[in-house]
C-alpha cells in the first residue's frame, strides 16, 4: 500500500445530551492535547467514552447495556451524541433502546464509522499489558486489526460465537467435530491478520529504542496449538490432541481465544526481567507502536483515547508520553486524577461533577 503524507484527524466539536452524568453541553477541541481533569466520578472517563461512541466502538467496556448511558434523573431514555470531525463530517448518535449511527444524515454500520477518524483507546489496566492477563494483549491486536481490516471485527464476531456454541455443546457431552471444522477457517483467518498486526507492531517498536530497552521482542502464541508449522494442520491436529481434555475441563482450549501475545526481552519473559518503570515504558511503546502502525497503513494518524495512563508514570514517564505525542501531531484526549497540568503542553478542561470548564 503506498502511503501519503499522514493527514491531522480529530473532531472538532462534539456535543453531549443526556449522556451519562455530563452536562449538556457543545465542547471545541483542540487538534493537538486534550487534558481533562478532576476527581474521580467528575466525568472524564464519560467524555472519553462519548468519544469512543461516535467513532463507532460503543461504550468503552464490552456487555454495558444502552439503558445505563442516558443520565439517570434527566426523565428521559434517550442518548444523542454528535460529533464533527476536521473534514466536517456530521456524525449523529441516538442511543434509545437501540443505537444508531448516522454520518451526514445517512445511516452507517460501526465497521465503515471507524475508518472516518481512527480512534485508539487504552484504557488503566493497559498499562498492566506485559504482566495482566493475555485478553488485554489480544485486545491490542483485535483494536489494531479492526481499523486495518474491515472484515476483522464482524469475523472475530462470529468466531466467538462460534465459541459460545461449542462450549454449550461441549458442557452438555454432545460432540463438537462439526462445529470444529465450521470454525478452523475463521480460526486460521484469525491467527493470520494477528500474525501480521504482531510484525507491523514489531517493526514500530524498532522506531522506539529512546524508551524501550534493547532486546524487547513480540511474537504470536496460538491458543492451545503451535505445534505445527502449518496452520490448518496445527488447529485440526491441536484440537483432537486436545479433545478429552476439552471434556474434562468443559471448555475450548484450542483456537484465537487463548493467543497470547509474547512479549520478551532478552529471550526472557518482559514482565519478569524488567522493573515495574521500565514495564510502564514498554506499555507506553506498545500504544506508540500500535498509533504508528496505523499511521504506516492508513495514512492518518488516529485519536488516541488515554484513560487515566499517566497515574502509573512519574514527572519523567508523563513527560516522555506527551513529548512522543507532540512528535506525532496526533489528537489526544487524556483524562487523569493527578495533578499534572502544570506546564502541561496542550488544553486543560477541567471536569467536575458533569460540568466542563476551559481553563
């Protein structure tokens, strides 16, 4: 794919109504930092979300219910999100009972929504990713890969359904030999695009020797299997080795759901030879690459979505962060309970109980 020179998305304004507990209100953004600040509760972590909505992601935690966002005393259960990005896009979001996506009037599907203005999100446990558990590193694949392949989301979609299917059938001591083979192509498919997503992070992180240790590498684990150089043949074979076990333990254990992500350092686990500073760098390096990697393919940087990431930084670790940022030209929306806006080099609102405020 060749690339142009990466073009400054963002949103311009984005106005909330009825959404959770902030203030009704328009807010202007600035294409560059956004800091937004105040106690816990204040709202900061609902404006991130807002965002994340209208970029056609939902709600910034999987399984949270349309009937939780509108504001609980406002008297009604409507949502309406709009949001108005730099090449003056009109996105409208109405969440009542169902949500529905509108750009410029016409209705749009999540998939297509996304590839307006790319949205990052990381959220506090990323900070975690080398040591937390290895769902948080196939999130990072899975929000890479959704932005880079349209289809990625809609198949992972199915595949984990697919899954649901065989772990009822499985607990119920049916056989699973059909739905096996209904899914090794969308388990091969799976293990392929994050193949890939695991070399394109690779080769940004070699760009960030200024805050990575030397020797970090990422490699791809498939969940349950390995075994075989082939990958057909190592999800069919991996799964009848697996089977008795499958019974017993009345769970898959082959297939995309268990991957992990390896990330090692010196041909050592990361999170067992690296300090606690330099694991909070590495996670640092890990959102960078992933931005960079979509910067390298679409051509556009895209808005990264920080919550609360810096708690776990000191004044040097903040500082290498937006620094990095700055580099980029990406827009950032941070939220944050620290006391950091001193010298801050972008916009600070400050939130407090829904209301916010320019400072």
């Amino acid at each position: 794919m060749k690339l142009i020179h990466p073009e400054t998305m963002g949103y311009k304004r984005v106005r909330f109504n009825n959404f959770r507990n902030l203030e009704p209100r328009e807010m202007i953004w600035s294409p560059g930092l956004n800091l937004l600040t105040g106690a816990n509760g204040s709202g900061k972590t609902n404006i991130l979300e807002g965002i994340n909505i209208i970029s056609g992601w939902g709600p910034l935690e999987r399984g949270t219910k349309t009937a939780s966002l509108p504001t609980w005393n406002s008297g009604s259960s409507e949502v309406q999100l709009t949001g108005e990005n730099s090449e003056l896009d009109i996105i409208k979001v109405k969440i009542s009972g169902r949500l529905t996506l509108r750009l410029n009037e016409k209705i749009i599907s999540a998939t297509d929504l996304r590839w307006k203005v790319p949205v990052l999100t990381f959220l506090p446990n990323d900070m975690a990713i080398l040591e937390d558990s290895a769902s948080y590193r196939r999130r990072l694949l899975d929000m890479v890969l959704a932005l880079l392949v349209p289809p990625y989301a809609i198949r992972l979609h199915d595949y984990r359904r697919g899954i649901r299917q065989k772990t009822a059938m499985i607990r119920r001591g049916m056989p699973t030999n059909i739905v096996d083979r209904a899914l090794m192509p969308l388990s091969v498919w799976i293990w392929k695009m994050r193949e890939e997503a695991v070399l394109l992070l690779s080769d940004c992180l070699s760009g960030l020797g200024d805050i990575l240790p030397d020797g970090v590498n990422l490699t791809l684990k498939r969940g349950g299997a390995g075994h075989f150089d082939d990958i057909e043949e190592d999800y069919l074979r991996s799964v009848m080795m697996n089977r008795e076990r499958e019974c017993a333990m009345k769970v898959p254990l082959v297939g995309p759901h268990r991957d992990d992500m390896v990330i090692k350092c010196r041909d050592m686990a990361a999170c067992d030879c690296l300090s606690r500073g330099f694991r909070r760098r590495a996670a640092i390096a890990l959102m960078l690459a992933a931005a960079d990697g979509v910067r390298r393919k679409l051509g556009r940087e895209p808005v990264l979505l920080l919550d609360e990431v810096t708690a776990e930084l000191d004044a040097s670790g903040r500082k290498l962060l937006f620094d990095s940022l700055i580099e980029r030209k990406a827009q950032v929306f941070a939220a944050t309970a620290e006391p950091c806006t001193d010298n801050f080099p972008g916009e600070v609102y400050i939130v407090s109980e829904g209301r916010v405020i320019k400072q």
